[in-house]
C-alpha cells in the first residue's frame, strides 16, 4: 500500500461512514473563526476534521501555490457555504481581522516562522508535526507558545488511537511484565517521482515554498506530497512517519527523551531518488527500556506484512504488537502462543482535532493532548537520531540543558542556517 493511501485509510479510516464529531457539551452555536496557513494534501485534512464539528468557519486560506488555494477555498465553500478570503503569503493572512486561529499544514521548514508569528499575534495554533525542522526552532517555539500563553494542539492524533490507548492499559497493569524492549518499525515502498530538474509548474512560487530552507532545483520528488524523503525539508521517513511511533511510545512508557543515540543506515537501493537513508537502524536510549526503529524502503519489509507497521512491546511475562486498529499479544515461554486484541479503528484525526477546537471554544488547556513542550520531545528524539546517522557517531543528550554533550560536530546540526532574506528565531 502506497504510503498516501495508508496515512489517509489510517487516519480517516471510518470518519466518513459515522456522523460529524460533536464537541461534547459546548452548549453553543459559537464557530471559532480560522486561517489554513497551507492548503496542500494535509492541511486539508486537517481542515475537514474541523469543520466536521460544526463549530468552525474557515475564514482565510494562504498558499503559494496558486492551484492549491483556489482549489482549497472552492472546496471549503462547498462544504461550510461560505469562500474563504484567499491569500498567497502567511503574513497577509495573520492580518485577517476577528480570526481566533490558524492550522498550520505547511512542510516542516515553514513550521518554526509561521507559528511563532501566529503566537506573536495570540492565536490559538493547530500545527502539524513534527513540530519544527531543526531542534533550536523547537525551542523558540516553545518560548513563543510560553510568552502568548495561546492553545495550541500538534499534530500527534495517534494519541486518540483506541489500540495504542489499550496497549497503555495492559502495560500499565502490568499484563506484560517490566518491558525489556521496545521494537517500532515501518517498512514500506515509496512512489518515486520525476527526479529530472526542471521548471516547476507555473502555479507554483518555488523559491517561496522552500522558504528558509535552502532554494534546490525544483523536480517533482521533493515538491509537493514527495518532500518527506529530502533531507532538507522532511529529512526522512523516521522525521516524517516514524515519529509517530516514537510518540506513541512515549506516550505509553510515560517517556521524556532519551539520553543516547546511535543510528547507522544508508540509501542502499534509492541511490539518486532521495536524499534520506532508505535503510536504518536506531537506537534510543530512553530510560525505561530502550527503543530500536527500523525502517527499509526496499524489499518484502517483515517477511510477516501484518508486521510492516507498528511497535512490538517486549514484557517478561509476554510480548505485545500494537499498530493503528490491531493487537496481538505473545504469551511468554517456548510455544509464544499468540491473542488478538479486539480493538476499534477509531477516527483519530476527526477526534485529535475536535480536542482542539474544544479546547479553543472553552478556552481550557487541559483538552489538549499534545503540547508544543511534549511535541518537542517527540521531535527532538527524531532530530537527535538523525544526528547520530548524520555524523555516524554515538550522540548523548542532556535534557535538562536541552544540549549534545562534548560533540561539537553534531551540536553544530541542532540549528541549520537560513537563507539571507530569512532571521532565524
């Protein structure tokens, strides 16, 4: 299955078969006035959750690319009878007056800019994940969200996932054992796009897209959709897709960030496509039992496709497989014999997102499942191990000074420079 296909089964799943998602005792026809700062692919997703609340209007929508904006907002028309005033650049749309909040569903390099900018202006923030492109604008971030005091929900909806919320339970009354080991892996086969430069479509500012990123030739596999296997923008299937199993994993182990980090990879059969390895292994030292991801982009992934994607908990007392909507659990001792759970293949995107507008008509913050102070870790988990592959070396982190400790080569790739027509945060 197509990585696109999967993420929208996954976190659509059943949303469009069951009624819109109310938000539970809200007692009011108030709608929360909302920008859409990048109209592509997710960010409408994004956007169809909140509107299926029926508590939200999308009154502005920026993107540069011209396609996506006006396709965007037709579309948004269509379902809240209403077009939403359009704009080609974030910052003419925070002028929008009376707005209360934005979703921000831009690539990652965007992230850091466009919601410290919407903090600036006290908005209420949905951000899509990972929270920043680089580990010094995770911080900024979270000073910015600090200093606005503003709601703000990233996108981490695997938190509303039924399964990963009853694997939680089982090791938490200790149905496993003490947890030994945590395997979290997500093989799959990439579509590869065009590779050949060329000029990029005429609807398309191309040198604002990329942003603070550096300007590459556009050809269409690192542009729209395919980013999320170059390194300068999504840095990698790990940044991208594995994150949310690493916050997951957090998530259940009740976890901060590991300490130690060692991740050893290559591009072994996409040599010339992407620019992220298409192979790696890494270890994240967390404190209560460490965690191996794999990935490969290549090949029959497990030999056993009901394992391609998901996290396998190992107990003494017996082992646990958790993906989005399955559950098996491995008895310990020499037959291993296997239990399927049942569990729910609950709306996770429509449910996550409803937790944020709910959150924003009460003004209440403990709705809110997945802070930019908790999104950080998640991601710096991520950027660290990646650090690790980038400088093939073992990375030790310490979480107090949020600093590498006595590696002056890979402190110096916490913070990337930006292009001169762009000041970092």
């Amino acid at each position: 299955m197509k990585r696109r296909e999967f993420i929208k089964n996954a976190s659509l799943g059943s949303a469009a078969l069951i009624a819109p998602f109310q938000i539970s005792a809200t007692a009011t026809e108030k709608k929360i006035r909302i920008g859409l700062i990048g109209a592509g692919w997710y960010g409408m997703v994004v956007t169809k959750s909140a509107l299926k609340t029926g508590n939200v209007e999308i009154t502005a929508v920026c993107d540069v690319d011209s396609e996506h904006l006006n396709s965007s907002a037709d579309e948004i028309a269509k379902l809240q009878g209403k077009r939403p005033k359009t704009f080609k650049y974030y910052k003419e749309l925070l002028e929008v007056k009376d707005m209360e909040a934005v979703i921000i569903g831009t690539p990652p390099q965007w992230h850091a800019l466009q919601f410290i900018a919407a903090c600036e202006k006290g908005l209420d923030i949905f951000c899509e994940k990972p929270l920043a492109y680089d580990i010094r604008e995770g911080l900024a971030m979270i000073e910015a969200h600090k200093k606005a005091g503003n709601i703000v929900q990233i996108g981490f909806q695997r938190r509303q996932s039924a399964a990963f919320g009853k694997a939680k339970e089982l090791i938490g009354r200790g149905d496993l054992g003490h947890i030994h080991q945590i395997d979290a892996r997500i093989h799959y086969i990439p579509s590869i796009r065009d590779t050949a430069v060329q000029a990029p479509p005429t609807s398309l500012d191309w040198d604002e897209w990329c942003g603070p990123a550096p300007l590459l030739d556009y050809r269409p596999n690192i542009g729209h959709m395919a980013w999320r296997l170059e390194k300068e923008f999504g840095n990698g299937h790990l940044v991208d897709w594995g994150i949310h199993h690493i916050d997951t994993i957090r998530m259940i182990m009740d976890e901060t960030i590991p300490t130690e980090f060692y991740t050893r990879g290559g591009i072994l059969e996409l040599k010339d496509k992407i620019t992220t390895p298409d192979t790696l292994t890494a270890h994240l030292g967390f404190k209560k039992a460490p965690v191996v991801w794999q990935h490969r982009l290549w090949g029959a992934g497990d030999p056993n496709r009901e394992f391609n994607n998901g996290i396998f908990f190992h107990g003494e007392k017996a082992s646990l497989f958790v993906a989005d909507a399955k559950m098996l659990k491995f008895q310990g001792g020499k037959e291993a014999k296997s239990e399927e759970i049942a569990v729910e293949n609950s709306p996770m995107q429509d449910i996550h997102v409803a937790k944020f507008v709910e959150a924003v008509l009460k003004k209440d913050k403990k709705l809110i499942d997945s802070t930019p102070e908790d999104a950080f870790l998640s991601t710096a988990t991520v950027q660290l191990a990646m650090i690790s592959y980038d400088t093939g070396s073992l990375v030790r982190w310490d979480p107090a000074a949020n600093r590498i400790i006595d590696h002056p080569e890979a402190a110096k790739l916490m913070a990337r420079a930006y292009r001169p027509k762009y000041k970092r945060p």
